[in-house]
C-alpha cells in the first residue's frame, strides 16, 4: 500500500500542476462528485452533546439550506467546501484538478444571483499524503467503476477574512474523535450536478444521509479506515453525491464537521440515488490542520 500510494502521490502531483482549469469546466471534466445535506447526532463524544427534539428538527428542515448548512462555501466555481475560521476553508484536495481555486462564495443559495459573499484565496495548501487514482483516464475502456483518493484534504487561506454573522456565514467545528457510531444522521449542502457529466446547479441544495460501519465501508477495496469514513442517503430519497459535490462538508446534527466529500461508489460512470459517498475523516487530519492554520 505504501509504494502504491507514493506513486499515486506523485502522478497527482503532476495533475494538480498541469490540469488546472477554469472555474466551471465542460462536462467531460466533471469527474467530481454530488453530496449534500441535513442533520445528525454524532457518536463518540457524549460530553456536551445536545439531544435536538422533535420541534427543532421541524424548525430546522423549513430553513433555507444556507442557514442549515451556514459553514457551507463553493470553492472555485467546482467544489464544495467548509468555513473552519474567518480566513480558512476546508475542502478536497482532488478539487484543484479542475480548478485553480481562486475565490470561494459564501452565504448564499444561489451561485449565479450575485448574492452572497466572496473572497479571493491567498494560498492553497495540499496534504502531503494526497494520492489520486487516474481522473484522466477512459473509465469504460479501462473498466474503472470508481476514482478514490487518499488523505483529500486541502486548505485554502483567504486574503480578507469572512465576516461571520451565525446565519448564513459560519465556521463548522472541527471532529476530533477516530471513532465514530455507525447509524448517526449526517448532511451536507453543495451545488453539485444532478445527473453524472452534467453542469453544477445554480441553487444549493441539502443532502440527508447516515454514517455506514467500516463493514459495509469496506465493500469497495479502495476504502481505508485510517483516512475514510462512508455515509448512504437515507430514505426516502436516498441521496448521494454527484459532479460538483466533491470537497463539501459532511457534519452531524450539531454541525460538527466529521467529513468531506471525495468520492462515490460508481462515480466513474454514474450518478445515482443510493451510491455510497466515501469522505475523507476530518479528524485524521486534525493535527496536519492546526499545524498550517493554528486552530
């Protein structure tokens, strides 16, 4: 697994420094993936945990998505990505193959009414374990189902911080905890496409899902506990994840950021409702993030 992931690393390397593109790219490029979401309880950490009752649940389901999912931004017209401070976003590594992540939009539903908030980005930093499978190549010739990614993990410091008002433009905190409680509700917001291959959709839209077992994880061999975790959409939609999606943050109920969306099972071929979306864990990466941000 090491040599393989060393040279996965260096074949990435060479992509994020050779297939940048504009902001949003044809269809032959969307290649990302579609997440969204709603709410949950996470597992793992019963100290100053709050049991959401029935009325919130209701109050919250009727919110605009941005006020639900307020830490939710679009990273460079092709991604999703997190609000962590004022001046940091979280987001996937595998994003910069199709964007050179330029600017990130906040506090908005819509990408394209001009409302909303943006920042430039200063400077992107990759995790240094990052490793892609091969986004470039025929997935049908080459009978590829699904493009995974190692420790997909990429943070973007902005020029001017955002302006955090608890609504619609919120940090999301950060997990700390490797265990996790399979069944636990979970969600995220994102603008990705609706069907595979297609353009990114104007209006936000929210995802509801649950955290699988590492057993059902593990069905696909590309999946590794040390830096994944797995959630389905729940019923009655099932939702999943789709171009455009990729880099969006997974959070639980009380919006702590658990994960972020990196790939889909099929993905290669397909968008469809009830695929397995496989996240990078946030926190396998927390000490990698407070070391380049401090927080």
């Amino acid at each position: 697994m090491a040599r393989q992931e060393r040279s996965l690393f260096v074949v990435a390397a060479l992509c994020v420094c050779t297939c940048v593109v504009s902001a949003r790219p044809d269809s032959s490029n969307h290649l990302v993936q579609k997440l969204e979401t709603n709410a949950v309880n996470y597992s793992g950490n019963t100290k100053g945990v709050s049991v959401r009752n029935f009325e919130e649940s209701e109050e919250r389901e009727h919110r605009p998505v941005n006020e639900r999912y307020p830490h939710a931004v679009l990273f460079g017209g092709t991604c999703g990505g997190t609000i962590i401070s004022p001046k940091w976003i979280l987001t996937a590594a595998h994003c910069t193959l199709f964007t050179g992540g330029k600017y990130v939009l906040a506090g908005t539903n819509n990408s394209e009414d001009g409302s909303g908030v943006t920042r430039r980005v200063k400077k992107l930093y990759i995790h240094p374990r990052f490793a892609v499978g091969p986004y470039w190549l025929n997935a049908k010739r080459y009978d590829i189902k699904q493009v995974a990614a190692r420790f997909d993990y990429l943070l973007a410091e902005l020029e001017e911080p955002l302006e955090l008002d608890g609504v619609t433009i919120a940090a999301a905190t950060l997990n700390e905890l490797q265990d996790l409680t399979a069944g636990i509700n979970v969600g995220y917001a994102g603008y990705g496409a609706e069907h595979q291959g297609e353009t990114m959709r104007h209006e936000m839209h929210g995802m509801d899902l649950t955290l699988l077992a590492e057993e059902e994880c593990a069905r696909l061999e590309e999946y590794d506990s040390q830096d994944m975790i797995c959630i389905r959409g729940r019923a009655p939609r099932y939702d999943s994840a789709c171009n455009g999606d990729s880099g969006s943050g997974v959070v639980d109920e009380n919006g702590v950021l658990i994960g972020i969306a990196s790939w889909v099972e099929n993905d290669a071929l397909e968008c469809r409702n009830g695929a397995v979306v496989y996240c990078s864990k946030v926190a396998t990466a927390r000490p990698w993030i407070r070391k380049i941000t401090g927080i």
